[in-house]
C-alpha cells in the first residue's frame, strides 16, 4: 500500500488528501488546465458583459449586457449537453478539448476585434457550445488519472475549489486590473472610447484558452487513456426524458430533498435577479467598470470563504438547518445591498453574499451526494443542474425587464432620501424571494426528518 492509499484509508485531513491528489503529475496537470479555463470563462463573463454595456446604443440594452451574456453561457448546456457526452464516449477525448480550447480562443479574438453588439452574444454562446464538448471529455478522463476510486472525492473537491474559488479569484482580479490600469499607462483617450481596456481583457482571456490547448496537446497524453472493459454485455442507458421524469418524482416525493430543491430555486431566482442588476447597479454608484468587476469579485471572494467556511459549521449544526439558514441569511443580507449608499459597504455586504451563497451550495452538493440513494443520485443532479442553468438564466433575463419599466421614486425614512426602483428595487425583491424560499426549505426538510423519525418510532413498535 502506497503512502497515498494508506492516508485515504486512514481517513486523512482534507488537506492531505487533496496533497495526495495533486502528487499525481497527470492530475495535476489536468488541474492546472481546469484553472486556466475556468479563469478564462470568469473574465470572459466580466469582460463581455461590460463590452456589450457599453456597446450598447439604448439604455435596455445596457442594461440587458449581462444578464445577456449570462444566458448565453447557459443556453448551450440546455440544448447541446448529450452532444458533449456522445463525443466523449465515440472519440479521442484529448483531442475533441484541443480542439474545443483553439475554438474558444478565435471565437474571443473574432468577438474582441468585430466590435458588434449582437456579436457578442453569438459568439458567446458559440464559445461555450465548445466548452459543452470540453467539460465531459475531462469529466469522463478523470478517474483514468487517480490511482484509484478513493481518490475522486478528494479530487472532485479540489476542483470545485479551483472553479469556484482560485479560479474566480484570478479572473476578477485580472478584469479590475486591466479595466483599471489607466491611470498608470495613460492611455490615449481615442483608444479608451474603443473600450481598448476591456478588449485587451478578452485577448487574455483568449490566450489562457491556447495556453490550455498547447498543455493538453504536448503534456497530457493520459486523457486518450480509456478504462479497461470486462467484456460485459452493454445495456442500453435509459433515455434523458425518463431520467429527469423519474428523478422529478423522486424530487417530489422526498420532503428533504424537495426542501432541499425549493430553497435552491428561490437562492437561484434572488441570485439571478441580482446579477441582472449588477452592472446598472454599479453604475448608480459611480464606480464604473471597476467597480462591477470589484462587486463580482466580492462576491465570489465571499462564495470561497463560504465553501472553506461551511464544513466547520456542518460539524455542529445538521446539514438541513444549515442550508435554510444560508439561504434565509443571504436574502437579508441582501436588504443593505439594495440601500447601500457607497461603493464600501457594498463590498462589505457582497462577501457576506457570497458566503452564505457558497456554505448553500456547498452544503446542497453534501446533501445529494450522502442522503440521496446511488440508483438515484445522478438522475437528481441531472434535474439539479437542469434547474439551476433554466431558473439562473430565467430570473437574470428577466431582471433588466423589470429594470426598464420600472420609475425611480425618491422616499424619505427618518431623515435618509432612498430611491426606490430601477436595480435597488430588483434587488429587494431577490432578498424576498430568498427569506420565502429558506423559510420554506427550513420547514419541508425538519417535515422529512419528523416523517423518517415517526416510520421508525412505528416500525420499533411494532
């Protein structure tokens, strides 16, 4: 037995299991590649939403610039994901991600240099119609690259640290620097009317995609491994539309994980509603570019503390009061965002945000992966990750909507002048939808674990 495989089987701290993953060459190169796509796609986001923002001829569609982008981030996996998944199985999976990197890189370029409104929002949605082809092909190499099954939990979290945490990290910081490095290259100001700073942005974002594409070309040649078969008869899989009809009545009938479901939807809408609502928010708080980019990063500097955060407090309060916690807390933090009056206490209130959002989601993932039964656990992430990507991309579409039709009224509370209307009032409606969904959460699940504790009382006595 391997040092590695006596520290998994002793049960070893987090931390040293993630070290014995990242001892793997091969993982850790594949890791390395995840952080370079996963920062490109984050300042690919910033940077494309604040191009169209400023592209934009009409207020509205201003105002659509992010939740625009968003939806074309989203799009692809509703309508294209079996694709990914056929082309993992049939082909060379290393090449299908070269291939799928080089694309998203010239589709960047085209999109940094055409200048086009509407451009943007094709490309975007062609550049992640590639990434559909990318995630399953890693998804799929990556136990070839463990030595061994005891190492894929180890090795799924310190991915998600990387995608959701580092990751985010380094794609904001890129975009507040770059949109923010005028006053030190004073810059000509005929070149920031082209929106130079933030198409330079999109370049590097597009150069970390090639960086991936030449890493996985010359140094991961693992990824066109594939697992040995048995010989075994091969079943044929049951189709999507059975799955997620079997795993919506499983939903449906099982109150913790149908509270678990409910605040997802509303943590989902508030958070969509408040990214509709960030980039004309940020502007009513004159910071400009950089400040958008600084609140996102706040954000998300908030979602890593959360996931870090979140398993110590797990170990003191039961999962399922943790998670409608979260979402409740998340919804009333958003009540001083909505009435902030300067660009400091928004930071401050956004890392609050984004902590309580990261400790939800981290905890939701914890809940499917330990208390919902294996011959049904994929069928319910596939509904879970259906629902994220319609309801997300739903609520921030509808968001600039609500933006655009609704008037600014200016009202007075003991002495302080608020406006309400525009993006503040968007935003205290997401911190509504947000406490209901939690309270709701909160009380469906404690009813799963009183339904389980009673069908044991009964079954005892009998």
């Amino acid at each position: 037995m391997t040092e590695g495989d006596r520290t998994f089987a002793a049960g070893g701290s987090t931390l040293a299991q993630a070290r014995v993953v990242l001892s793997t060459r091969s993982f850790r190169r594949l890791w390395i590649v995840t952080g370079l796509c996963s920062s490109a796609d984050w300042l690919t986001v910033l940077a494309l939403s604040g191009l169209a923002g400023s592209t934009a001829t009409t207020a509205a569609g201003a105002n659509f610039a992010l939740p625009g982008v968003v939806l074309a981030n989203l799009l692809p996996g509703l309508l294209f994901a079996p694709l990914g998944g056929l082309l993992a199985d049939r082909f060379d999976r290393r090449v299908v991600m070269a291939v799928a990197d080089i694309a998203r890189c010239l589709l960047l370029l085209s999109i940094a240099f055409a200048g086009s409104y509407w451009w943007i929002f094709a490309g975007t949605f062609l550049t992640q119609v590639a990434a559909i082809l990318w995630i399953p092909c890693k998804d799929s190499a990556l136990p070839n690259l463990l030595r061994g099954p005891q190492e894929m939990e180890s090795a799924t979290q310190v991915g998600l640290v990387m995608t959701y945490g580092l990751s985010v990290l380094v794609g904001g910081l890129l975009f507040v620097l770059i949109t923010g490095a005028n006053p030190v290259v004073q810059l000509p100001t005929h070149l920031l009317e082209a929106n130079m700073l933030v198409r330079v942005a999109i370049v590097v974002a597009a150069a970390f995609y090639l960086a991936s594409a030449v890493v996985i070309a010359t140094r991961l040649p693992e990824l066109s491994r594939r697992a040995e078969t048995t010989g075994a008869p091969v079943v044929d899989s049951p189709r999507l539309r059975d799955m997620v009809r079997d795993g919506v009545r499983y939903v449906r009938h099982t109150p913790l994980v149908r509270g678990l479901f409910t605040g997802m939807t509303g943590a989902l809408a508030a958070g969509g509603l408040v990214v509709g609502a960030a980039q004309p928010y940020s502007r009513g708080l004159h910071g400009g570019q950089a400040a958008y980019g600084m609140l996102l990063l706040a954000i998300f500097l908030g979602v890593l503390g959360g996931l870090v955060g979140a398993p110590k407090l797990a170990r003191r309060v039961p999962h399922r009061r943790l998670f409608g916690s979260a979402v409740v807390l998340a919804g009333v933090c958003l009540v001083p965002m909505a009435l902030s009056p300067s660009l400091i206490l928004s930071l401050v209130v956004a890392v609050l945000i984004g902590a309580t959002g990261g400790s939800a989601f981290l905890v939701a993932i914890t809940i499917i992966g330990s208390r919902v039964e294996d011959a049904m656990r994929g069928r319910v992430n596939a509904v879970y990750q259906s629902m994220l990507k319609i309801v997300l991309g739903c609520s921030a579409t509808l968001s600039p909507l609500l933006i655009t039709v609704m008037t600014v009224h200016p009202v007075t509370v003991w002495g302080f002048t608020f406006s309400f209307g525009g993006p503040r009032s968007v935003i205290l409606g997401g911190s509504v939808v947000a406490v209901v969904a939690g309270v709701l959460a909160y009380r469906q699940m404690e009813t799963g674990v009183d339904e389980r504790r009673f069908r044991l009382g009964r079954r005892n006595f009998r």
